[in-house]
C-alpha cells in the first residue's frame, strides 16, 4: 500500500491529514473520482479516470466539479496547517494531466472564518430527507451568496413563483429522459445501497425516502424506503443554482470550490442542503435552463438548502488508495 510523503515542509502525516479532509467533500454518486501526487514541492490533484460516470457525466462535468469540491477542502486544511495555499487550475506541461496543483505560497495564519469552514468539514452531509418549514434569514441567504462569489461563482437563488415552477418543470422533464436511459440508470444502480462495508456509493441510509413524479421537486432515486401514501414531501425549500462564469474545466473547477464553500458555509449555520443535478446531466434541458438564467451564465448544480434532522456520513475510500503513483501514466 503506498505511503504518504512529506511536501510543502509538512510531514507525512498532516500531508495524510490534509489529504482525507480533500476526500470528505462531495461527489456524484460518491464515486470520489480523485487522486493526488505528492511531491515535496507539491500537491497534485488528479481526476481518477477509472471513476468516471460515461453516461451520467460524459463530459466530465460532475466529475471536476466533485474535484473542485476536494480542492476547497484541500486548501482549507493546508491553511489550518500554517501553509498558504498556492494554487494553478489547468497546470499543462508543469503538471501534465493534472487536475489543479497546489504549492507553498508561504505561510498563512487561519482566520476564524475559514477555521469555522474547517470545522464543518466532517458535518457537512447530503440531506435528502423533508425539510422543516423554516425559512433561512436574510444574513444566511447573503452569506451563501457571498460564498459563491468568493470562489468566482455565481449562487441564482430562485425567488419568483414562476421561476421555480419552471425549474420543476426541468427537473422533472430531465429525471424522466434519465428513467428511459438505461446506461444512466445502470451507473446510478452500480452506486446505490452498496454493501454496509463499501468504500463509496450512497448507502441507503443517505438515500431519503423514494422519489414519486407528482412531488415538487423530484429526487435522485437511490432507494430509500418508500413513503406513505400521498404524503406530501415538505413545503418549499430555498433552491439555488450555483454557476459559474465559463463554459469548461476552468468553470466547472471554480464551481466545485464554490459549490464546497457553500455547502459549508451552510454547514456552520446548522443548514443542510440536497443537490438536484438532473437538469444539469441532460444537455437540452441544461441549455434550456442556462437560457432562462439569461444565457450568459452556467448553471453547474441545482440546490436545495434548509433545515432537516441528521444523516448518517457515507462511506470514504482509505487515502492511500487515493495516492496516485509516480510511474504511473498521468491520468486525463
Ligand atoms: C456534482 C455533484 C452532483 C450531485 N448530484 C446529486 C443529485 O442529483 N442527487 C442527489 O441526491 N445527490 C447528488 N449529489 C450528492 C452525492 O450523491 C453525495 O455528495 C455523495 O453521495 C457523498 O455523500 P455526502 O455528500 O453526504 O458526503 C451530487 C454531488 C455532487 C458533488
């Protein structure tokens, strides 16, 4: 099993510290499609390409999105660590194939804000289960908004009943063209209710109860248990879209550290949040929905963000199954 090295002057355990705090951050279908290359001088964050989703993601969206999101909890715990970190998205030849890599840009005292969003690391959870009829206060919305932007995003909160009737008409529209695609479903089957021991997945105690096409807003199905009849879900919660500013790998890796900040700074008001990414994954609907934000912005998730009771964590692989090793062929 490979070890972990020093870098950046930390040694190998707080590398390996850093390392499973990047791994705690969200990923489609929990497939962790992550991998990093230590050296001393840096961290290189590599999308693993064995842990793609062909059918669900063929453009690799999600994925680097997912990548974004480890990157945001990479940075935060180096910072805990005293180093500042530097970071190039898209390094080329100085990295070939790399994802993003992080250098020591000298050393950094963390603030008590990025300490609180360290913290929350560990809580932060997908929530799929009913929200509770309390809506967030101005300063929470504000404060997600802010989040986004930090990050050179852009968090639509969707405020206008017609704008929410009409992004339920896309969420629903694109959840049923992916019940009739059956390589979609079968990627959403290979990650669903894995066995108590699994390494990734969404386990069906993370799965919430099942989706049912009348609902408002329609779920990923990852069978959870069903529900009673013609119970209502919950009222309607506060739903965003998190874009970014360009269409691309640069975009969709600002999205995921924005989309990390968001989650946790949703975390650290006690909020939780579920993602409805199916407009997103089918490509006319997710133009149709960039068309109606004005056209110039790109929607990258869907959000749904309130109050709920906890969940349980999911699993995570171990980090030295997320070392990327030095002889090996440099991955996309
Ligand atoms: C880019 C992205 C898209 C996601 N899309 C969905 C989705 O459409 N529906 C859903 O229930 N969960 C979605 N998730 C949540 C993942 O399933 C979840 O992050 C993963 O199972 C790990 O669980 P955790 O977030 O509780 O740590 C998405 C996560 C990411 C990062």
């Amino acid at each position: 099993m490979a070890e972990v090295a020093a870098a950046l002057g930390l040694g190998p355990e707080q590398i390996e510290d850093a390392l499973r705090a990047a791994s705690l951050a969200p990923s489609v279908h929990n497939t962790q499609p992550w991998r990093f290359r230590v050296q001393r001088d840096r961290i290189e964050l590599h999308a693993d390409p064995a842990r793609r989703l062909a059918a669900t993601d063929p453009e690799d969206r999600e994925l680097r999105l997912s990548c974004g999101a480890a990157l945001f909890n990479l940075r935060l715990a180096l910072q805990s660590m005293g180093v500042r970190p530097l970071v190039s998205m898209l390094p080329g030849h100085d990295a070939p194939g790399a994802l993003a890599v992080v250098r020591r840009g000298g050393t950094l005292k963390i603030d008590d804000e990025h300490r609180a969003l360290l913290a929350a690391i560990p809580h932060r959870r997908t929530n799929r289960r009913p929200f509770l009829d309390a809506d967030l206060d101005a300063r929470q919305r504000h404060a997600l908004v802010r989040a986004a932007e930090l990050e050179r995003s852009w968090l639509h909160v969707i405020t206008t009943p017609e704008e929410r009737a009409q992004l339920k008409r896309f969420v629903k529209q694109a959840h049923e063209i992916q019940l009739d695609d059956e390589a979609v479903q079968a990627e959403l089957a290979a990650f669903t209710g894995h066995r108590p021991d699994a390494a990734d997945g969404v386990p069906a105690g993370s799965a919430g109860v099942r989706p049912e096409m009348q609902d408002e807003w329609v779920f990923r199905d990852f069978q959870g248990p069903e529900r009673h009849p013609g119970k209502d879900y919950e009222s309607d919660p506060l739903v965003v879209v998190l874009c970014s500013f360009y269409d691309g790998p640069l975009g969709d890796l600002q999205a995921g550290q924005a989309l990390q900040r968001v989650l946790l700074t949703a975390t650290t008001f006690g909020l939780s949040a579920s993602f409805m990414s199916q407009p997103i994954e089918v490509k006319r609907v997710r133009e149709d929905l960039r068309r109606a934000l004005g056209g110039s912005l790109v929607p990258q998730t869907v959000l749904r963000v309130g109050f709920s009771t906890p969940v349980p964590a999911t699993p995570r692989r171990a980090v030295a199954e997320l070392l990327f090793d030095h002889d090996e062929h440099a991955p996309c």
